[in-house]
C-alpha cells in the first residue's frame, strides 16, 4: 500500500499502528489513504471481529491481536482506543516501539492521558497527545468515513519539553486529513471540552433516562412526541457507554465545575419560571441566538433547518434569520 | 384560489384565516395548498413587513392587519401566534366569529390555551386546541415549508363536550396535510411535552448561557470546539425566544415538576462520577440508546450519522449498530 500524498512527495509516515479501529481509528484510515499520507497501515484491536472487518475493509493491511506486535515498525502509532484503557496499552507497547517514532492519541480527556501514558514512553519516542473534535453517535470499524475531520479541530497537548518537530509533523498530518489544529495545555483542553462536549453529553444522557422513567408519561408517548427537540438529546445519548465512561471518569474536577455553574444557571432560569419573570427568559432565550449564529459562520455547523435532516424543506434557498424578534 | 384536495370531493374547508403567519402558520399554508384542502387562505399579521411577505410568497390572497377582519366568513380559524397573546385575540375575534366555524391553535402548551381561549369563543363556534409537534429553529414567514407536518404527531386536545364532528373535521385536516393526529386532555399534553420538548429546550438555552459566561473559556473556543455536542444545543437554544417565553409562562407546574426530576437525576450522575462508579455510568449510558432505537424506529428521526448533516459520510449505507459494547 505504497502511495503518494497531495504534494508528489511521498508519504508523511511510513507504516502508521492504529490501536483500536472503532469510529475515529477507521475515519483515521480512510482519511489516511484519501491523501496518500501512509505508506502502510497496521491495526491492533482486542475481538476477532474487528480485526476481520477492517481486513475486510481494507482499514488495515495487517490487525494483530497484540498490541505490541503492531507497533513494531512503527513511525507514527495512534492510540483509539477508549482512554481507560491507555495506561496498560502503554505499558506494553513502550518497550517495542521504534527509536524516533511518534505516539499518539485521539482521547476526549488529555490531562488524565499524560499522566497514563507519559511515564511509559521510552527516551527517543516523541509523545503528542491529541484530540479530534469530531464524530456520530455510531461506533464500531464500519462507522468510519474519510471526510470526518474536514473542517474540524483538532488540539494538540504536548507537554512540556516536547520535540517541536515532531508537534510540527503531526500537525502537519492532521491538517493533510482536513483539520484544522491548535495546540493548548491538557488542563485547558479538559476545561473547554467539558462544557463544549462532556456536559453536553451528560445532560442528554441523563434528560433520556429521566424521559424514559417517568410514571405518568409512557416511553411510547416519549418517543412519538420526540420531534419538539427530544429527539436531538436521543442522538447525543446514543454515543458510545464505553467510551463516555472514560471521559467522566478521567476528566471529573472539571467536569464537576461545569456542572456546578450549569445547575446555578438553571435554578436562576427555574426561578424566573416560578415567579413568572418573562423579561429574563426573553432576555436570556434571545442571548442564546448569538452564539448559534457564531457556530455557523465559524463553519462548525450547517445553517439547514434541522441541520438539513431529510424531512427538511426541499428548497435551498436560505431560511429567514435567527434575529430575535418580539 | 379554489382547487380540488386528494379525494376530488373539492376543499375541505372554504376560507381558513391564519392569526399569525411564522413558521407553523405559513407552513400550513403550504401544506393546504398542496394538498388543495382550502379553497381560499387569509390572514393576520401584526406587522406590515410580514403581511407583505405573505402576499408575495402567496401564503395567502388577502392579508389583514386586523385579526377581526381575518376572521370574516371564515369556516376554520387557526390561532399561530405566540401563546401570551390568544387570550386578547380571542376576545378580539370572538363576537365576529361566523356561526359553525371552528377555531384551532397550534401553541406548545394547551390548558393555559383552554383558559384563555374558550371563555371567549360564543356559542355555535367549536374550539378544538391542537398542537403539531414539528417545527425548526427558523421563525418568520419565510421560514414554512409544505412537508413540515409528513409523519409528525398532531395533538388534539378538545375539552369536554367538544363537538364530536368538529374533532373528526380537524383531524382529518390535519391528516390531508400529513401528519398523525392522538387526542388526549390539555393536562397530559402539557406533561408530555414538558419532558419531550418544553424541559429539553430550556436545557438547551441554559448550557449555551452557561458557556457564553465562563471566565476562563472565551466565546470563541467555545465556538471552534463545539462539534463535540455543543453545536446540536446551539441549534435548539437558537428557536423563537417569543415563542418560548410563553410556552414556559404558561406551562409551570409541569415544566417545575420535570425540571425537578431531571435534577434529581443529574445529581444522581454527577454523584457517580465523583466516586468514581464507572458501573453506574456505564450502565445509565447504555439504557439511553434503547429509546433512540425507538425513535428511529417510529420514524421520528433519522438513522443517518449525525442527522444526516452535510459534513457526514457520503456512503448511504448502514452505519453499524447503536448496540452497546464493552
């Protein structure tokens, strides 16, 4: 699987370990071999059916069920697995890997990730964590797509003292997978995807279960009703157990922070209900419209009503605007 | 404007008025005409930039700044304006009602609708309170398509002794134009959508607040990084604040009782996740995909990876499974 990448000069890494091909470790794949940026590409994952169905997929030339058969060789090794998992991977693979490689990840939290993985790298191997803001509610080898990360950030977390060729490479390779990228401090980064991504999860996986054990409304009721906005949290729900486990339970202090103001703004917002103070509400309703439209222009989003869900207007013609109005 | 619905038996009703002509009022107005159910659409509209856009658009052959004047001769009339306001209208339009004509609403909430409205409407006049649960964030004239309502739930909710043709008349309206239509009381619709719509909005306008006010996250991290699950919240928060305003004045006790078991529920988690009881996450996470399975099964929304948006995969084929696993 030798192949050249946008710019006629060869691939950027010569054989790419892949450990876990679930949703982001296949998209990796796919996205690799669209830019012709892998010279090979070898995965690890733990059930006999992964590995048959990214053979099967071409995700992979070669999928052992060690990981550290697969990282021998190796000049770029990303980490996809769920990040509870990520201390025993690195304890067994940092003996094998190669003089000079790169290791990475593509984990929700990074703070909890240095402290996992850094002290198994071995001097010579450059350790960048990282972490793709991109994805679906599906999971698994075949819920890959190559355009996942056009357009999407993704942040790089090298501690300090980090080889700076080594970030500049691997920025440069996500970028050639259609990313954009900034670098931050990991305490940084678990501080902004708490409430950008963590809380959000939380608040709709918890808003499904208190939906689905109520007694005085049916699950049949929830679900046929859902399109006035249930439905949306339905979706965000449906993301991997396994994998939103790890992200709680490895990013908690911030996690809880963000919690904490949420719920003061909601009991703020609760209050106003009470008393019947309809000024507030406007108020704070119409302030959310900002942000929306920032979304949007920022490309992070579609401006297609329903985010251009299927049983959406035909038309394309641009729908009237999000401007507050009374 | 005189055409022929579905059955060839002619329109079913002779003059509709539209009181109030954003999203929901000019999306009946298209899906009326393409079903050919009303031989002439009127309506009202407070503002002279909405009744002209309404003419242009052909929402309507005639458009009046006066509700009362709308209401003329017409055999159905359809409250669409935000709920704080029905009671007014209601006064206003009553004494002009023509005798026989029924009177339906599409508001969010439904007893605060019986009480405003019905002490108003005079005898021979039949009120039938209905709410289609469909919508999207987008407000205004200009914003209405004709297959909003396709396979959505209609919600009639007449109050006792309501005229039985009357019901009959309006649901098979509302199914000409699509939808599927469930009678219940004003009560257990309120509780209802309290949880599948009312409670998730008001979430949704809170953690776009919560995150626009942190100190030590700026606007625009927030913004890049929303693809972790912000964005699908921004698209909620950014619908009619109006619109919102009343439902939540005017929907209390349901909305506070809800708000309160949804608490419960967070601290619940947020509880496990200071612990450390990655079991109890696990296992709240992997129940919260069941109802999505039934949500796309009752066609409510799309199986395609994140609704299907633009920057999706471009394969149609089936996404694996939304089955839990370890």
């Amino acid at each position: 699987m030798t192949s050249a990448n946008a710019s006629g000069s060869g691939p950027m890494f010569k054989r790419v370990a892949l450990i876990g091909m679930g949703l982001i470790g296949s998209s990796i794949s796919h996205a690799l071999r669209r830019g012709g940026l892998a010279g090979e590409i070898v995965g690890h994952a733990r059930t006999a059916e992964t590995r048959a169905t990214a053979l099967r997929l071409g995700l992979v030339t070669a999928a052992y069920r060690s990981a550290t058969k697969a990282v021998v060789g190796a000049d770029l090794v990303i980490l996809c697995s769920p990040v509870g998992v990520y201390g025993a991977i690195a304890a067994e693979i940092g003996p094998h890997l190669a003089g000079g490689a790169i290791v990475t990840d593509v984990g929700s939290v990074k703070a909890a990730v240095v402290r996992d993985v850094a002290p198994h790298m071995p001097a010579g191997v450059h350790f960048v964590p990282g972490h793709p803001i991109a994805g679906t509610e599906y999971s698994g080898p075949e819920s890959g797509f190559a355009t996942l990360f056009d357009n999407r950030w993704c942040v790089l977390t090298p501690p300090t003292g980090t080889d700076q060729a080594a970030v500049q490479r691997l920025r440069a390779l996500w970028e050639a997978m259609g990313s954009n990228v900034e670098v931050m401090s990991p305490e940084h980064h678990d501080l902004v995807l708490a409430i950008t991504s963590h809380v959000p999860h939380l608040i709709a996986f918890n808003i499904v279960n208190t939906a689905a054990h109520l007694e005085r409304v049916t699950d049949s009721e929830v679900i046929k009703f859902s399109a006035g906005g249930f439905r949306d949290f339905t979706r965000i729900a449906a993301s991997d157990p396994t994998m939103w486990r790890d992200v709680f339970l490895n990013n908690r202090e911030a996690v809880i922070e963000m919690l904490g103001r949420f719920a003061e703004d909601l009991a703020h917002l609760q209050r106003a209900i009470r008393f019947g103070e309809g000024e507030t509400l406007y108020r704070q309703f119409s302030e959310a419209r900002e942000i929306r439209k920032g979304v949007i222009q920022a490309g992070q989003d579609t401006a297609a009503p329903n985010f251009g869900r299927a049983d959406g207007p035909a038309v394309t013609g641009a729908p009237t605007s999000v401007e507050p109005k009374r």
